[in-house]
C-alpha cells in the first residue's frame, strides 16, 4: 500500500473496500481463523470449517486430501528455472555488469520502439523517468485540488521503492515480443541506463555514461521512495510488520470494522475547489452526437491506425523485431508478392515468429483493417 500523505482522503476509499470482505463489528472478531493463536494476516476474515460448509458453502473434502489428478511433482531443475525473480536482500540476482553507454545502445534498438527516447514514454506504453528522481519524489505529496495543480509523479525513479523488481522484470518480461532474450550483462547495461536518465546515484556517485554497473554496485542502490509503502515487508519482520498493520483498522478505516451504519450522522465529503468555467458564450451544446466523416476526405483518420498503435506497434514500428516496418516500401512489396490474401490468412493465423492474430483477440475485421493501414503506408 503506498503511503498515505493525506489520509482522510484515502481512508474514506480504503475503507469502502474494507468493509465488503469483513463482518459486523459485534461478531468480528469471533468470526475469525487464528493460526498458532494469530490472527489473520489482511485483516479480513476467514471462516471455519463445520459439516464439511464453510458458512452456506459446502467444501471439497477429497482436495483437501491432496494429490494430483493430472500432472507431476515438478523436479528440482524446473522449479530452478522458474525461481528467477531478485528479491530485495540481492537473492537471485547473478554476476553481471554493463555500462550506461552500452545500455544505451541497447536500448535505442530493442526498447526506444515502445517507450520512445530516452524512456519518456507515449502511445500507451509507460514513461521510464521524469527528470531527476529525487526531485520526481517529492511531488508524491501532490495532489491535483485546483484545475492547474501539478500531481504526483509515479515512474521508476520516483516511485519504486526497490530497484531489484527493474532487473527481473527487464530480464524476464522485455522486450515485449522477445522476453528471456536478453543476457545479464545486457540487463545490466540497460539498469545503468535507465539509473543514468532518472539522474541517480549510487553510493554517492552520479550514474553518467561511462559508469558500470555490476552485482555489487547493484546491491548499493537506494531508491528515493524506499520508505513510501506500508506496512514494511521486507526482511524476517515481514509477515509480523504485515499482521500487526492490518490488524490495526485505524491504518486504513475509521478505526470500526462494520458493514453498515459505519459514521455517525453524515459523511463528510471532501470536494474539489473550483467548479471549472460555467458562463461560456455562446452556452455549450447539449448536442452530443459527432459530426459524420466523410470516406477520403481530408483529415479522416485511417480506421486500422489506432488499432495497429495500440496493438501492433510494438513488432511493426521497427526493424529490430523481424517484422516488416510500417513504411518500408521494399519490405512490404516482398509481402504482398502472394496477394492480399495470403497478408490476411498470415495476419488471422501467425507466421514465422508472430502469433495468430499478434496475439491479440480482436475480431478478424479489426485484424483486416490494420493490415490494410500497414500496407497503405508502404504505397
């Protein structure tokens, strides 16, 4: 849970949703599974067993028994080669090193396609940095109460408050159409990079361009934001830290677990200083239908574009991925060689390495119409 900095306005949220997974007030605490005579851990409520029903519902006691209708205990090896997540005491994280020159490079040609240069994000995909992140933390405190207030800022420098989930994730999940394809000291390289772009240091020395990253200098990182979550679950502590925060309603409600008549008297809504502009002139239109485009005319978008930036983009807008580039003549003359048709049943079924539909679920006209906007902007 990120840390309150106005606590009333997140309690009244926090609290809605408390309420649906807890009990009355007077049977709460009866209500609820102690485990070697703790209480639950989330601070909701579990129910016991009694004639095979947990409350109405009849429970499945021949699962309970254990065992496997289907498959096999997995060996030693495989549960190795899932358990690849780094975890913030540096568990998991291997000997590497790169420099923020060669993350650059890098990044220019496997990553720029979706979060654009210098990761300052765009067309859905998530900026990688906001300037300076320890200035970028600060504005955690912000919050938009007037029309041109600046809010909070929430990217990887400002926000996260660990860097080990940045070299897991880039290693087991980017780039988006090839994950697991980069090496650790690839991950490396781009971990200095993305550090070097958010303006950080590590133990005192700014991350520039010629600076090298490795294990041990990893180990060393603290973020901005290390202390902006609640309850702390990190270290031997955790899974107490976790119980007892829970447990403690005034953390996130009005102190009483109840699922109604939880005020007293009325709710005290907080609202947004200024109600906008309201005398315009001439008065907005109560009319809400748009006006009807015409086919060719100037200014009519393509219908395949906003399907293909949204879907497409990430495999299509660059070389690097295999895929013929939007607007490289030469690559889609050689495509549609076959005809247009044997383009459809390519893009409705998969080729080579790209999935059925690019692994998405839209409708087979959708697929269509992206392919004819691709091809359009080869002509």
């Amino acid at each position: 849970m990120f840390k309150s900095y106005h606590k009333i306005i997140l309690s009244t949220v926090l609290l809605a949703s408390a309420a649906t997974s807890t009990v009355c007030a007077k049977n709460a605490d009866a209500s609820r599974t102690y485990t070697n005579g703790k209480k639950v851990i989330d601070g909701g409520s579990t129910y016991p067993v009694k004639n095979n029903k947990t409350s109405a519902y009849y429970v499945n006691t021949k699962a309970e028994k254990g065992g496997f209708t289907f498959g096999r205990t997995p060996t030693k090896n495989e549960i190795k080669a899932w358990n690849i997540d780094v975890m913030p005491d540096g568990t998991g994280l291997p000997e590497g090193h790169g420099t923020v020159e060669e993350g650059d490079e890098i990044y220019e040609a496997k990553c720029a396609a979706c979060h654009f240069d210098f990761g300052t994000g765009g067309s859905g995909y998530p900026a990688l940095q906001k300037g300076n992140a320890y200035e970028a933390q600060k504005s955690l405190k912000n919050q938009r109460t007037t029309p041109d207030a600046d809010g909070p800022i929430r990217v990887f420098g400002s926000y996260w408050p660990r860097a080990s989930t940045l070299w897991w994730y880039i290693k087991t999940g980017m780039p988006h159409p090839a994950p697991m394809s980069l090496t650790n000291d690839e991950v490396y390289a781009l971990s200095a990079y993305i550090l070097s772009i958010n303006e950080m240091k590590i133990d005192g020395e700014l991350v520039e361009d010629d600076y090298e990253l490795n294990r041990e200098k990893f180990m060393k990182i603290v973020m901005p934001n290390k202390d902006g979550f609640v309850p702390k679950i990190d270290g031997p502590n955790g899974v107490e830290n976790t119980r007892k925060f829970f447990n403690d309603f005034k953390n996130y409600g009005n102190g009483t677990r109840c699922m109604k008549n939880c005020f007293e008297g009325k709710p005290v809504l907080a609202r947004i200083s200024g109600s906008g502009i309201s005398d315009y002139e001439p008065p907005i239109t109560t009319k809400r239908s748009m006006p009807a485009k015409k086919e060719g005319a100037a200014g009519t978008e393509h219908p395949g574009k906003k399907t293909y930036e949204a879907s497409c983009a990430v495999c299509h807008a660059t070389d690097a991925m295999g895929a013929p580039r939007v607007g490289d003549k030469k690559a889609w003359a050689a495509v549609l060689k076959k005809g247009i048709d044997k383009v459809y049943h390519n893009a409705l079924n998969g080729v080579n390495g790209m999935p059925p539909k690019g692994g998405t679920s839209l409708p087979d006209d959708k697929i269509k119409e992206v392919v004819d906007y691709m091809v359009s902007q080869a002509k």
